[in-house]
C-alpha cells in the first residue's frame, strides 16, 4: 500500500505479445504490398497479412490499456 | 486421447516450411516472454500451496481457459487434423461427445467433491477417501505414465519440427524442454497456468487465419461438402452420426454404441473428470464457483476447438489434389510423400506468408509447451505430495516440499527428455505405453464416481475394484495382441478398427471395476459417515448458489453450453 507495484495481469503480457507481434505482421504485410514477392501463398490477394496484423495490434493493445499495471494508491 | 502412434511413423521427408527472419523474430519473442513469466513469477511461488496450487487464487476464466489449453497440444492439434482428413467428420467426436459431457459434469457433480475435500490432486482425494494403498496405486502410476507420455510428445514434437522446418531434432528437445523446465521450477503452477493462458490465445491466433482463408476458397460449407463429395465419391465424410448404424458404413470402422458408451462414457470421463493434469488446474481455482465454472468455460471453447483443428482436414480432403496425402507407413517408404499427419501445416503453408507462417508455428510450439508444462507440473505435485511426503519424508517443513517440487520439475523433464531419446531408438515402446496409459483411466473413472456418489463405498473395494478394473484392461489387451481372433469378442466385431478395441476395452475394464468395487464393498465394512464429510454426495454440505443471478451460476452456463452442444450435433447429424 505504499506506492508498492501490484502483480502484473497475465492479460497485459498477453497483450504485449499480441501487439509486437501484429506491428511485426502488419509492417511485412505493408512491406509486402508495396514490393509484392516472387512467391506468394493462395489468396494472397486479399492480403490476410494486413488485417490479421491490424487486428492483433488493435487485441493488443486494449489488452495492454485495460490492464496496464497500476501502482496501488 | 491422442493420435501420436500415427504421428510418430510420419516419414521424415523433405521440409515442408522455410522460415525467414521476421518469423524467427516471432519464434524468439515466444520463448522470451515465456521465461520472463517464469522469472516474473519465481518470487510468488514461496510455500506450497503457492508453487503445487497456484494459491488456489485463480478466477474462473483463467483457471478454464488453462484447464482447456493443459490438453491442447500441437500433437492433438496436429494429430486430429490429420484423422478428419482420413476419416472425415467424425473426427469431431472427440472435441465433441469425447468431452462436452464429460466437462459439465466435472462442472457440476463431481467438483464440489474435490474443491471442499481441499484435496491438492486426485490420488490425495483417493487417500482421503479409500487410504493410503488406493492413493499409491494412482500416484505411482500417474507419475510414471505422465513422465513416459511427455517423453513421448516431446519426442514426437521434435521429429515434426524436423519434418515440417527441418530443425535438428536434439535442438529441438533440449531447448523446448529445457525453456518448459525453467518456467515451471521457477513459477511453479500459477507460471504453468498463466503460460498456458497465453499459449491458448497464440494458438488460436495462430491457426484461425487456416479455416477462414480456407473457407473462402472452397465457397463456404456448402462448396466445401461438394468438393469433398466429388472427390470422394461419398458424402458420408460430413456427416457425424448417419453413417454410424453399422461398423461397416464408415471409414472409422465404429458403431454408435462404441463412440455414444466407449468414447463418450468411459474414456471421456475418465479423461476429463480424473487426469490430474486437467483436474489440477481447476484446484487453483480462488472459490468454488470458480471451480465449477472454469469447466464449463472451458468446454465452450472446446466446442469451438473442430473449426481449427478438424476444419482444415476437411479443407485439405475438398482442396489438395485427390491421393496427395496416403497413410504414414506408405508415406515413409516414399521420398518426399506426405502423410495424413501434414495436413495442418500443408494448409498453414498453403494460406500464410513470412509473419503469418511464423505466428502458426509458434502455435504448435506454444500447444506442445503447454502441453508438457501440464504434465510436469501434474508431476511435481503427484511425487512430492503423493510419494515423496506420503511415504518417504512424512514431516518436513514446508519449504522443504517446495524445493523438492522444484528439482522434480526438473527431474521430471530430465527424465522426459532421457525417454524421449529411448524412442528414438525403440519406437515400438510408444505403443505399449499408449496402452499403459490407457489402462488406468477408466477404472480409475469408476473408482473415483463410485467414491464421490455411494457412502457404501469401502476402502478396500476401491483399492481392489480400480486394481482388478486396471488388471482386466491389461488382460483384454494382451490376449488380442496374442490371438487377433479375440477382437471379435472385445470389440464385439471383428471389423472394429484399433480405436474402436480401444473404446470398448475401456468400457469392459470400468465395467468389471465398478462390479468388483460393489462386490467388495458388500463384504467389507464402511467408513463411519463422520469420516467421509466433504467427500460424498450425502454427507457434504454443498454451498447453495440460489442468492446468485442466474447468469453467474455455473449450473446456467452448463445448461447454456450442453444446448449448445446438442444443436451442434443435430446441425452436422
């Protein structure tokens, strides 16, 4: 109760992961429009790389707010 | 519960992914945070009841969603893939009616028992229940089993990582098994629990993208059912129940009655309500509500878990090339053939590009990481609580037990590790410790219901009925594997395929001890009821949930998910 840290919440690691890992995701999509490779898994069109990225950064980081260790008043 | 014999004869061929950089960037992220919850956690794991039950201080969801991911592994994910490709839906089964009801009746009946008991694992409830000699029996032979089985699944995982990434496969052991032995020994349960709460969501996310993507391809369900059927020539691959009439009528080779009482009844059961690796996760739990809800939380994903796991064996049966994957002995006789067993990462490759292909690859890490945790840390509880305070150092301080929970964790992988390496040079014990394994869940099914419902229980019917239940398994199993003819008699036809022996040896062996508990129970003499308060139905005192709303009682969302459950059924029949 003196200013001490409380115990981090499984769901802020969670949401750290996730969101490194969408930023990583998404930028190689982005990466991946623009300089499109020579080979390219089915459906490649619809660039899954961008939004599931997007989506993990977007789960990420509202696990990241929402659990955001806090220090006990 | 598992496939692995299949897995194991998967022909190394060539590789079927290459990673780049970002994917290996996303690989080492994993196994970072992983330790660093394991270090995180180390100073919250200082008594026992911290390190063997995570101080019993888990809320409901994270209790579930571990309780579900314990049983999770990438060798379940990836072996079940591979059986819908091989024999369509019914696969689903065992997602299904191989556990929905057994997990709501965890849920309901049978955890008030474990929870008030304040038992730390299941051969302790044994104890408490039928004494010291039914504890021993369950203890000795949990904890081998468990080190022989994660030996086993880390071998196996090792030999799919040199097949789909061409890893080397001592690589692949040390590190995975290692990173395991180091956050459990340092975090104890909780760190188990909370990796395995992460492993959970990387597992979903990792495979999600595969059935989805695949979905569009092939049209939706509908364009998916269609293909199958041109390519099959048969419908019957998307249906669960109608082809079950006859043994004959199905590519499984099983009757309903097999899947509905072998399946559904006893080895589910047994599974779900007895393996202290599941079981254990839900004894965290921080109250009894939470207790019983986390099983039904965690059957509700559970139900979920065919459309990433079973979905993409279909999508393989509707969109690779007719013949492309054939049966493992044949695969491993041919250079570069690929098995029923790759379906999942062929699929993976098929949809994913660099960073998408890394995130599923850290999914089959993540499930066979928490795969082995559950079994490690089930272990280091089972040998310092159940052998090594019970029958070696009876009073010692607490910090004692703790340090030696630590160093059986890392024995424990040790010897994993020590029978990963005895596979790899005699495989054919694979197959004889599937069976071990298998001979003790479902006596020890019958032993535990009979324990927790019916007072005239006596100490020593448990201990002789789970003995002769476990002893007639090992009997039926031995006189098919000496005369082939006595298939027809166990499995009732001499067509039933090796799973389906296995589901009706399960039955007959719950059977006989159930017959030999009652009987013994007769012409001995009970405990006084005074003795079994908190332990059976009659003599403890449930708490009453009626003040509750509805929507935060366990019994409502059981209702809600067995619904759920039934619809399902009806839907794909």
């Amino acid at each position: 109760m003196s200013g001490k840290q409380e115990s981090i919440s499984i769901w802020f690691f969670i949401g750290s992961l996730l969101a490194f890992y969408g930023l990583l995701i998404l930028g190689y999509g982005v990466y991946a429009l623009v300089w499109p490779p020579a080979t390219r898994p089915v459906l490649a069109e619809l660039h899954a790389d961008v939004w599931w990225g997007a989506l993990l950064v977007a789960v990420g980081v509202f696990y990241c707010i929402k659990f955001f260790p806090k220090r006990a008043k | 519960m598992t496939l692995l014999p299949c897995l194991l004869v998967a022909a190394p061929a060539s590789r079927l992914i290459s990673l780049g950089g970002v994917d290996l960037v996303i690989i080492v992220a994993y196994f970072a945070i992983v330790l660093g919850i394991g270090f995180y956690l180390k100073k919250r794991a200082s008594t026992g009841e911290d390190f063997f039950l995570a101080g019993r201080e888990m809320t409901a969801w994270i209790a579930g969603l571990s309780f579900l991911s314990a049983n999770l592994g990438s060798l379940e994910l990836m072996g079940w893939a591979g059986a819908a490709y091989q024999y369509g839906i019914l696969a689903t089964h065992w997602y299904w009616i191989g556990a929905i009801p057994a997990m709501l009746f965890l849920a309901i009946v049978m955890m008030p028992f474990y929870y008030i008991s304040k038992t730390h694992s299941v051969p302790g409830y044994l104890q408490l229940r039928f004494g010291e000699p039914a504890r021993a029996l369950s203890a000795a032979t949990f904890a081998v089993m468990t080190v022989l089985m994660s030996g086993i699944n880390m071998y196996a995982m090792a030999l799919v990582m040199k097949v789909v990434l061409g890893w080397d496969i001592n690589f692949s052991i040390w590190v995975a098994s290692l990173t395991v032995a180091a956050y459990v020994a340092l975090g104890g349960l909780r760190s188990a629990i909370f990796n395995e709460v992460l492993q959970f969501m990387l597992i979903w996310l990792g495979a999600l993208l595969i059935p989805i993507l695949g979905l569009i391809e092939a049209g939706g369900w509908s364009g998916l059912q269609s293909r199958i059927a041109a390519n099959l020539g048969s419908g019957s691959y998307t249906h669960l129940w109608s082809t079950m009439g006859s043994f004959t009528d199905n590519p499984m080779g099983i009757h309903w009655t097999g899947i509905v009482l072998g399946l559904g009844w006893v080895i589910s059961f047994g599974y779900w309500t007895t393996d202290f690796l599941v079981v254990q996760r839900l004894l965290a739990a921080k109250d009894l509500r939470s207790a019983k809800l986390a099983p039904a939380i965690g059957a509700a994903f559970k139900m979920m878990v065919p459309f990433i796991v079973i979905l993409p064996g279909l999508l393989g049966l509707a969109l690779l090339p007719p013949g492309m994957l054939i049966p493992e002995g044949e695969a491993s006789k041919i250079v570069g053939a690929h098995s029923y067993n790759e379906v999942l990462p062929l699929m993976l490759a098929r949809y994913c590009g660099p960073g998408l292909l890394g995130l599923g690859i850290t999914a089959l890490i993540a499930g066979f990481m928490s795969g082995m945790a559950g079994n490690v840390s089930a272990f280091a509880t089972v040998w310092s609580y159940d052998i090594y305070r019970a029958f070696i150092r009876k009073k010692a301080p607490d910090a004692h037990y703790v340090r030696m929970g630590r160093w059986s964790t890392i024995l424990g992988v040790l010897a994993s590790i020590g029978t990963a390496y005895l596979v790899m040079q005699f495989k054919s014990i694979m197959d004889y410790v599937q069976a071990l394994f298998s001979f003790f869940i479902a006596p020890l099914f019958g032993t535990v219901l009979l324990g927790m419902l019916w007072k005239r229980a006596t100490p020593a019917g448990g201990f002789w009925g789970l003995l002769a239940g476990t002893a007639s398994s090992i009997a039926m199993w031995v006189w098919v594997k000496l005369d082939p003819q006595a298939l027809a008699v166990v499995a009732l036809s001499s067509d039933a395929k090796p799973m389906a022996e296995n589901m009706y040896r399960a039955l007959w062996s719950w059977l006989v001890c159930v017959g030999v508990t009652v009987v013994v129970s007769y012409m001995t003499q009970p405990k006084p009821l005074s003795e079994l308060q908190g332990l059976v139905y009659g003599c403890t005192e449930v708490p009453s949930e009626k003040h509750l709303p509805l929507v935060k009682r366990p019994i409502f969302w059981a209702v809600v998910v067995a619904a759920v459950f039934a619809v399902l059924n009806v839907l794909f029949w």
